[in-house]
C-alpha cells in the first residue's frame, strides 16, 4: 500500500501550463486511509534543488541521504496534485524512501501556508 510520507517517482504526464511534468518524485501527502481506497493519491511534487536558488515558506528541500532520492530535492507544496494509483505501478513507477517524521511535521506546515483550513 502507498503511505503518507513515501517518495516515489512517477510520471505527472500530461500537463499543462506551469505544472510540473515528466518523470520526477513525489511525496505522498494523503492520509493512509484515503490512500487506502481505490480512489487518488495526493502528492506534492519534487524538483532539483539546483533549480531553486532561494528557499520559499511552500516549500521543502530535502537532501539524497535522508530521502533515497539520487539528488538532492525540493518538494513544491504549492505543487499539490492527486494522482491514480495506477501512476504508481512498477516499471512505470518506483518508491525510493520516506521522510521521517520531523520532515513530514515541515511539510504539513508548508501545507498549510497553501491551503486555508
């Protein structure tokens, strides 16, 4: 089963505008019991930390050691997108690691920057 917390590489093919696209990780921010049922799961995309210079209050750099992640990586939490399970099927897709808890504290934060609870 998918967890709150996981990082996978997925394919966000298609997009569109600003989205971002392409093969690249992910973070899992849907509750287990939402990633549980045959629905979506909810991620917020990662991109290199090269291409980020500055670090903005959305967002969560996380470095290789600590994620599984091949590079050192941001997470966009203003880049929230839910996701079919389907996207996270082998070949197609491939979990690399997990955030600890402490991190995931860090994104729930950005999170709520974005979205008015």
């Amino acid at each position: 089963m998918i967890k709150w917390g996981e990082i996978y590489f997925v394919s966000l093919d298609p997009a569109k505008g600003r989205e971002q696209a392409g093969k690249r990780p992910v973070l899992v921010v849907s509750s287990d019991i939402i990633n549980a049922q045959p629905l979506v799961v909810t991620v917020a995309a990662g991109t290199d930390s090269k291409n980020l210079s500055r670090n903005y209050p959305t967002n969560i750099r996380v470095t290789a050691a600590e994620s599984g992640l091949p590079k050192d990586t941001v997470f966009l939490c203003f880049q929230v997108r839910s996701l079919h399970h389907t996207r996270f099927r082998e070949p197609i897709a491939r979990r690399v690691g997990a955030l600890p808890l402490e991190r995931m504290a860090e994104v729930e934060d950005a999170l709520r920057r974005v979205v008015v609870l």
